[in-house]
C-alpha cells in the first residue's frame, strides 16, 4: 500500500470523509487508528478529534470489543446518506 499523502487535514474535512466511507460501507467498524490508515488515510491524532465529535453528535457509536474501542455508524443513523448527515450537523452549529 502507498504511503498516505497530505495527512493533516482539521476536523471537519476528516468528518466528511468518515460520513462518505460510510455511505459506501454502513456497516463498517474500526479502530480510530484502522480508520486513519485504512478508510481515510489521514492523522491519528486528528481522527480521533473527528470521531469523538461524531460521538458527541451520536452519529459514531463506540464498541469495546477485546479490549479495544472500535467505532461504527450508529444504527439510528444507517440509511441516511453522509450529505443529510453534513446539513445536520451544520444546523446543529457543528463545523463540519
């Protein structure tokens, strides 16, 4: 795999592209670092502050499983395409 490029990107454009990765796989669950490497190709650091305010907003739910902290689409949310998800959370005054 090709090394990621322009990994600094802030908060909202991470939230973005999490929302629009899951679009295309609703069902996906992952660590914040699998989804920094593997769905997004960005910062660690900087998705974990892009999770943590989808959580805030109840978008990203949170699963222990082992010991670890994987992250998926909340189930209240499946279905509701990433663009819906953006305006809504621009109404809620969250920058995304």
């Amino acid at each position: 795999m090709e090394a990621c490029k322009n990994t600094e990107r802030e908060a909202p454009e991470l939230m973005r592209q999490i929302l629009r990765y899951l679009d295309a796989h609703p069902d996906a669950l992952d660590t914040a670092d699998g989804i920094a490497k593997w769905w997004i190709c960005a910062d660690g650091k900087a998705v974990e502050k892009a999770i943590e305010r989808l959580m805030q907003k109840g978008i990203l739910q949170r699963r222990k499983l082992g010991g670890l902290s994987y992250y998926g689409l909340h189930q209240d949310y499946r279905g509701i395409r990433s663009d819906d998800l953006l305006k809504k959370l621009k109404e809620d005054g969250t920058n995304a």
